[in-house]
C-alpha cells in the first residue's frame, strides 16, 4: 500500500517511538556454586542421572543396557532367557518360575526402543502376537506381561494398560490398520471365529507397564551399573575380627610365611606356638593374616558390585608392579615379604577402578593372596 505524504513524515516517527520500548540490560554475571569444584567436576562436567542417560540410548546401547539388566532377574525367577533374531514370536525376555518354562508359569519382559515414549499401536501390535500364538498353542500365555522402554508408557497407553476393558476395545478397533498383517509374514490374521472366542475369554490384566525408575533399580543391583551409570562404590563395611585360629584356605600363604620365618631366625616354625621367645616374629604374621583379610574383605565387597575380573585385575596391577622386587636377592625369606609388601603398600593405582576403595593393608593383603596362590614366593624352595 502507498504512503501518503503525512505517512511519509510521521512513520519514522512511529519506527522511533517502538525501538524506545525495547528495554536492555547488562548481562548478569553467573551465580558462583556453594561448593569447591573437584577434579572430577572440571574434568567431566556434571553427572548425568541414570535415568536421564537411559533416555539417550540409541537401540544399541539399549540392547546392552537390557542385557545387563535381566541378569539382576536371576534371583528372583527359576530361569531367565532372552529369544534373540527372527521368529521370536513376541517372547523377548522369558522369566519362568518353574521348570516348564513357557508351558509353565512364566513373566514376559517385553523390551522396545522408540525416541519417544511407547503408544498404544506399539503395545497392541505385541499383545497381537501375544494372542496369536498363545491361543496356536506356541506357549502358554505369561501370568504378566511387561513392558519396557526407556521412555516408558506414554500417559495415553497407561491409561489403557489400568483400564482392561478400554484395552481390549482399543486392541479391536486397531486391528485391522495396526495388528492383522504385522503378526506373522506369511498370512493376516483376522480376529473371528475360535481364534475371537479366545481373545474375548482372555485375561487383559497381564498387560502392565514397567516403570524406567523401578528397572534402574533392578539394574542398580547387578555388577555392571557403576561402570554403566558411575556414582562411584559405596562405604565398605568394617572387617570382621581376626579368628584365632588358621582357616583352610589360608593354608598355603601361612605355610610359606613359617618358612621365611625359619629362614630367617634357624629355627624351625611350622605352627604359631613355635613362636615361643620370637614376638616380632608373632606380630609380623599377626599384621600379615590381618592384611589377608582386609584384602578378603574387598574382594567380596566388590564381587557383586563391580564387573567380573575386577578385582583381579587389581591383584594383577600389584603382582606386575613386585615381580621384580620379588625376584630381587634379599638375605632370606623374611626380608623378601617385606620388601615386597613394602613395595606394594607404596603403590599408586589412582587410574584402577578400585583405588577409591583400596587401603595401603589391602595391598599388604593382595600379596599374601597372590602366595596363597601360588603366584609369589618368599623362601627359593618353595
């Protein structure tokens, strides 16, 4: 549209008046935290909550993610199993309470990833399969039935899994467009006759969701979630007293210890009342077994918190780092221990995944295992 002559004059005018409303400020300076930053901080940044990292998984991740996960169901079913590739029949994660398995009664984990959260044409395609093969007599139908994804159940979805009636009405009205020809490859299936009579007498209450928090849970308990989601170990426990008495399987590291005693004093120590008139000689294997057990007290602490081999790894880095030491010439047995554990309590293993849990006594103990397993040795004849 033209301007007339006064639109002319007065519409720089008008543009003047709107640009004065516009407000501007200076940049604030960004609040400083209320804590000391650590390394670890500056170095990765903020942790990433579980759940929010969960979120991120591409299908890969997802699959190792769930793998890890349905260990933690070992203790809880007979048997777990995962039914991998083609022709699974919709059975993804199969968890039997007795050994008739999937004629028996069983739970199914129904494990899907979406980057978004699962809908009601994703569940009704499964709960199809589910159907269709239970009534063709693949299996028995699963007393529950769960869905898992890293979004969860969208709000839709959940609202049909908590209405079973909504469900089943749902399921019927999207078969033909979202189920009937997905079930199988070869054929469509029709929802008629026997086969209808079968979905109409069937229990919908199995179908449920599985909460994403409630499965990180679950994962929390098995040996891969610190490396997966990190958060570090938690406080070990204080160790048990020392027992009187030499158990079993200290056996072999307490023999080699009695005779780089005797190396070293000429007489001969087969038993702890033969050191009569030899307390340092007491008090040294008294701090040597009571290292052994600090070191036993580790590795079972971190045996179901942390992947399997972690702990010996640790036993590995100590070992390879007093070889040497150990192989070293030394006036007898005695000197020999003592310059390895020497060695060994000295150690820097910051880049282990134990350090944070480890103690220079631990380290002690480690060499003591390693005796014990016939790895290190103190006196030439052993």
């Amino acid at each position: 549209m033209a301007l007339l002559k006064a639109d002319i004059y007065w519409y720089p005018r008008l543009l003047m008046n709107v640009r004065s409303k516009v407000e501007l400020a200076d940049i604030a300076i960004p609040s400083t935290a209320d804590t000391m930053p650590t390394a670890a901080l500056m170095l990765s940044g903020p942790p990433i909550e579980p759940l929010t990292r969960l979120m991120t998984y591409d299908s890969g991740k997802w699959e190792e993610f769930i793998n890890e996960w349905v260990t933690s169901l070992g203790t809880t079913y007979k048997s777990v199993q995962r039914f991998t590739g083609a022709g699974d029949k919709g059975v993804d994660v199969a968890a039997f309470t007795d050994s008739k398995q999937l004629l028996g009664v069983w739970h199914n984990y129904q494990c899907k990833h979406y980057s978004k959260s699962l809908g009601p044409a994703d569940a009704y395609l499964e709960i199809g399969k589910c159907l269709w093969f239970s009534f063709n007599e693949e299996f028995d139908p699963p007393s529950r039935y769960f869905f898992v994804a890293p979004r969860g159940v969208s709000t839709k979805l959940g609202l049909l899994l908590a209405n079973k009636s909504k469900l089943k009405a749902g399921l019927y009205k999207a078969w033909e467009k979202t189920v009937s020809t997905k079930i199988t490859s070869t054929r469509s299936v029709e929802l008629e006759g026997d086969f209808k009579a079968y979905v109409e007498a069937f229990d919908f209450t199995i179908f449920e969701a599985a909460a994403p928090l409630k499965i990180l849970e679950q994962h929390r308990k098995t040996p891969y979630f610190i490396q997966r989601f990190g958060g570090g170990l938690p406080a070990r426990p204080k160790v048990n007293d020392l027992p009187e008495t030499i158990d079993p399987h200290e056996a072999v590291y307490t023999k080699k210890l009695f005779a780089a005693y005797s190396d070293h004093s000429g007489a001969s120590i087969q038993t702890p009342k033969d050191f009569t008139g030899l307390p340092k000689l007491r008090k040294h294997f008294n701090r040597s077994r009571e290292a052994f057990y600090h070191s036993e007290s580790l590795r079972v602490f971190v045996r179901d918190k942390t992947e399997p081999g972690t702990y010996e790894s640790l036993q590995d880095e100590v070992c390879d780092a007093v070889a040497d030491t150990c192989d070293g010439d030394h006036s007898d047995g005695l000197a020999r221990v003592v310059a390895v554990t020497d060695k060994a309590q000295n150690l820097k293993l910051d880049a282990h995944p134990l350090s944070p849990s480890t103690f220079p006594r631990d380290l002690k103990g480690i060499c003591h295992q390693l005796a014990n397993d016939d790895r290190l040795d103190w006196s030439d004849d052993d």
